[in-house]
C-alpha cells in the first residue's frame, strides 16, 4: 500500500513549470530525530539528552506549542495525598477496567509504577503544581477513578507541563527544529535510514539521515467534523507515517469522544467541539437536560457525571436523540452552585473562556455536546524500549496503542507521555553506536519524495484539499461515530473510497509554504487512517469501550483480543491477537473490586 497516487495522478500543468524533476534539498545528518514536540517528544528528548546523545527535535509549530497545551485537568499518579490508600496497582486496576480488558498489561503497569516518579521529576522541574493546605501536590476526582489521583495546575495543566518539559530541555542545550513537516519515512521495511519533509515556512526540502527515528507526533481524533483538536494536528500522519515504513497499527477503531465539547450552534464555527474539560465534573459540575433533569441519576446512579467517558458521552447523545436536548444539539454542564471563588481558582481557564463568549459559568450554565477527543489506536510498540518491529523505528505518546485499550482514563494521556516516554528514551540512548550509517538508496528514496512532492504542489485539478478534508470529517462522524453498525461502516468505506478517487483531481493553490499544500499532505495521511479505523470498525463484531455497535450491543468475552493493521501489497491487511494477563498484584487489585463513589462530593 502506499500514498503515491494520490499524487502521482495529480494534475500537473505543462511547460518549465511543471518540471518536477531536478530538486533542491538541505540534508542533516544526525545520531535520533524525534518527531513531534509535544510532551511525549520532549521527554524522550531530555531522556537521550542526560545520557549523553544529542537529537533533534522536530515539530510543526512554534516550539512550545504543542497539543500538550490543550489538556487541561490533570495528570494521574497514585501519591496518595488525600486519599492514602490509593496506590499504583488500584491505578493499573481502573486503567485496565476502563480500558475494558484490552489493553497492554506491561503498558498499564509501566505508566502506573512510574507516574508517582515523574510527578515529582516534574515538580522540580517547576511544573507549580497545586498544593493542598499541608504543602503536598494537590489531586482531584476525575472520571472511572476510585481515588482522588489526578494532579492539576488548575485547569491549564498541560500547558504548566509542557513549559516545565520545554525549559529543562532548553537547560540541556537539545536542538530544535520549528515548523517541519515529516512526509515519508525512509524505510526498506525492514528499518529505518531517515525522514523526509519540508519547512513549512520557506517550503525547502529536508532530509533527515539517521539510524534512529522517534515518532512522537500525535493521533487521530482531529479526521471528525467535531473534534478538540485543532484542525491541523492529530490528522493520523504518526500512526500512517510507521505503517508505510512497515510498523503495525493496532484498535484504531477506538476514538474517545469527550461527552462535553462546546455546542457550534451556540458559541459558533471557532470554538465547534472545544473541549470543556473534565475537571469541571471532577469539580462537581452537573449535567441537565432541556427539562432541567439531571439525566445522568438514569444512568449511571452511583458515579453520575464522574462514570467512564464513553457512558457519560452514550447518555448525553441518547438525551440528544430522544428529544431532550437543547435546541442548539446540547445539554447543560452546570457547575453554578459551587462558590464564585473556587470555580475561579479551580477552573479559570473555563471561567475566562465562557466570559469571552458572554458566559458567566459561576451564575449559568454551559452548552455540550460530545466530541472527538482522543485516539485509543496507533502504532503496536514494545512499551519497555518503544520498538516498532521496524529497525531504528520508536513510537511514543497518542501515536501509539496499548495504554488506554478500549477507553481512557481521563489524566492518563498525560501520565503516559512522560511514563513511557523516559523508558523509550533510555532504550534509545543504548542503541546509539557511532554516526549513522545510512545506505545509498536514501538519497534516491528521497529525492522519489520530493519529486511527487513537487508534483503535488503544482497540481492544477479542480478539487481542493481543505474541502476534502471536511468531506472527511462529515463522512467519519456520521459513518464511524458514537453508534455504530455494520451498513454505515461499509457506506463509510464507500465514501472514503470516493474521496480518494477525488483526490486525482486535486487543486494546490500558493507554494509550499501555503496552507492548501500542507492541507494536501494532510489529505493522504488522513484517507489512509481513515479506512484503517472503518475497517478495524467492522472487524471488531462487538461493543466495548468507545466502540459501541448497535448491531453488536453488548461485550463479547471472545473479543478480548486486538485488532492489528498491516499494509499490505494491495491494501490494508487485519488481523487479530490475543491479550496477556496482568501480573498477579496487578489482578489482585482489580479483584479488590476498588470503585469511586461519587457522592463523597455531594
């Protein structure tokens, strides 16, 4: 399988400027290249850094703008700080639980024993946690958690995270590189020799020469309509990136949708499916329907708003669907009957935000709606060294699967990137042996890139690629969303095969350095991972987790197994895998049968 027709059937204008032959390019030669800048990469980064290797990071947008900014409410470690008898194998028992059974054990385990660790790594790296009366990190409740584990710097965390990560990678001197876009792997399948791509600035191409490639570089949740993503990351490049050099994707038909994201028709196209964090639940907001029921005592009575993503997210579309929703397609999200002040220290991003809008969340309440949030699916890795199968080839972060299976506990994304990532940095750093040695054919793998590259930005067609992109959007959330079944998961197949026959005919408008190209190379990452999750969608004859098939209503304990994805000669190849069981502490913890109680907040 490859991306190679989507631009090697552009259109393409004639005369001396539809020479697409000669190319330019700077090439840099370096020990790893990370990609991606996020907390993930930068933790890998720091990682090979004090172990004496120097990489280089590499992100598509200003550095210290990344994702990471965009996780608000906490991050999950077992310190116990308000609630002693919480531990790191009660935290293992929730993920796996809320993962439904499908996840990694050794992923599970490795990010739960590390996290107590790495929050206080971080505390000293200036992260300003909040502090509880007696001076320890502070933690709050959040979603399907049976402690109070999830540490938080107000409602801004991932930011506070991401400038500590940031500002000790700067203490250690690690090269960066800002706007850089990574098209193809260098790849014989086998291993990996280097990266391609180009600076989205100047346009100018770029190759990478290195025996060791990090892919840190995000998920998938932003191929929806609505999303809380921005429009311009998290469109499935890593994940698509590691499956063209010969890696493994593994249940990508599991995307997280966030049951409160803001409502388009209230607050408009700008802030269409932005997140409302969960700490405003963990804080004790309240969801309401139209009739001013709080909706969530029917369905989850014992945990209420603080249940699992997916059965808050199922109650609210079901609330939605059956006419109880507000005119705008929403519910209410109230948080109004705690005290001004705590809302205001507790949730201030929230409180700034909504008052932008005219929204005053201390005295009314906000308008949601579910939203993609996040991507349960990526790359098959090792979790103790970030190994792919493919030599050379490390994956970390959302790029990867195996910590959240079939749903994630919200203050676990965070907790993974910087868990795991410190482990895959350290394997890294033991395989670095000398300058890299990169075989002959990388110049021509690579100059074959830049020429269909070349091509790409020169096609004259009639289709555009943003209006592709949101064709695609349209396609997923209605084909491949909350509900699904079998004959909307074929029409989705469909009509991503009929986008993809559209793309031959597609229209670059500018140079490189220009928004319609970049949405181009976005185009093809993102038709590929979209057929991966419909079909690994039908694959899965079940429901569990964010995975819910109407067709397929309940749990099927023989699909506790994996669905993998390969590329293979004509198309994509699934298969499926067994998962292995938890070590022994880890069971004994789930069979403790630990659970929240949601009324310690009322």
């Amino acid at each position: 399988m490859t991306r190679l027709p989507l631009w090697e059937e552009a259109k393409t204008p004639t005369g001396p400027q539809g020479d697409v032959q000669s190319v330019e390019y700077e090439t840099v030669q370096i020990p790893v290249l990370v990609v991606g800048a996020g907390a993930a990469g930068a933790r890998v980064a720091i990682e090979l850094a004090e172990a004496g290797v120097e990489p280089l990071v590499i992100g598509k947008r200003d550095h210290g703008d990344a994702h990471t900014t965009w996780a608000a409410g906490g991050i999950n470690a077992a310190l116990g700080s308000l609630d002693s008898e919480d531990g790191w194998t009660i935290h293992a028992a929730d993920t796996l639980d809320e993962g439904h059974f499908i996840n990694d054990p050794m992923a599970v385990e490795l990010t739960t024993s590390e996290m107590p660790d790495r929050i206080r790594e971080l505390d000293e790296w200036g992260m300003g946690f909040d502090r509880t009366e007696n001076g320890r990190i502070n933690q709050r409740y959040f979603g399907a958690q049976s402690f109070r584990r999830t540490c938080f710097v107000g409602d801004r965390t991932g930011e506070a995270m991401l400038d500590a990560l940031v500002s000790k990678a700067q203490s250690l001197s690690i090269p960066y590189r800002e706007n850089v876009m990574i098209t193809r792997l260098l790849s014989d399948g086998t291993g990996v020799h280097g990266a391609v791509g180009y600076d989205m600035e100047t346009g100018e191409f770029l190759l990478f020469e290195t025996d060791h490639v990090v892919l840190a570089a995000g998920g998938y949740s932003a191929l929806y309509n609505r999303h809380s993503s921005r429009d311009d990351e998290n469109n499935g490049d890593g994940p698509v990136l590691a499956l063209e050099a010969g890696a493994s994707l593994m249940d990508i038909e599991f995307v997280q949708f966030h049951p409160t994201g803001m409502v388009e028709a209230r607050y408009g196209d700008d802030w269409a499916g932005r997140l409302v964090t969960e700490a405003v639940r963990g804080e004790g907001g309240r969801l309401l329907n139209a009739n001013g029921e709080r909706f969530m005592e029917r369905y989850s009575p014992d945990q209420m708003e603080l249940d699992a993503r997916d059965v808050v997210a199922r109650a609210i579309a079901r609330e939605i669907r059956e006419g109880r929703g507000t005119e705008n397609g929403g519910v209410y999200l109230d948080i109004s009957h705690r005290e001004d002040q705590y809302v205001k220290d507790r949730l201030p991003r929230m409180h700034e935000r909504f008052a932008e809008l005219g929204v005053d969340i201390t005295e009314e309440p906000m308008e949601v709606a579910p939203t993609a949030h996040y991507s349960m699916g990526g790359v098959d890795i090792d979790f103790e060294t970030g190994e792919t199968g493919v030599e050379g080839l490390y994956a970390v972060g959302e790029t990867v699967a195996g910590v959240h299976g079939a749903n994630r506990l919200g203050g676990n994304s965070l907790a993974e990137t910087v868990a795991i990532g410190k482990l895959v940095g350290e394997h890294v750093a033991e395989q670095i042996d000398g300058d890299p040695s990169v075989p002959t054919t990388v110049k021509t793998l690579a100059e074959r890139e830049f020429r269909s590259l070349k091509r790409l930005a020169a096609a004259d067609g009639t289709e555009r690629p943003q209006q592709l992109l949101d064709d695609l959007g349209d396609v997923l959330w209605k084909h491949a969303g909350i509900l699904r079944d079998e004959a909307s998961l074929r029409a989705g197949l469909r009509e991503v095969q009929a986008l993809r026959e559209r793309t031959a005919d597609l229209r670059v408008e500018g140079d490189r350095a220009g928004r319609d190209f970049e949405f181009a190379v976005d185009l093809a990452f993102s038709i590929t991972l979209a057929e991966a999750l419909l079909e690994s969608a039908l694959r899965r004859e079940e429901s569990r987790g964010a995975h819910y098939r109407t067709d397929y209503p309940e749990i099927d304990p023989d699909w506790q197994r994996n669905v993998l994805v390969d590329a293979g000669d004509t198309g994509l190849e699934l298969r499926t895998r067994g998962v292995p069981e938890p070590s022994e502490e880890i069971q004994e913890a789930i069979e403790e049968g630990h659970e929240l109680d949601y009324h310690h907040l009322e």
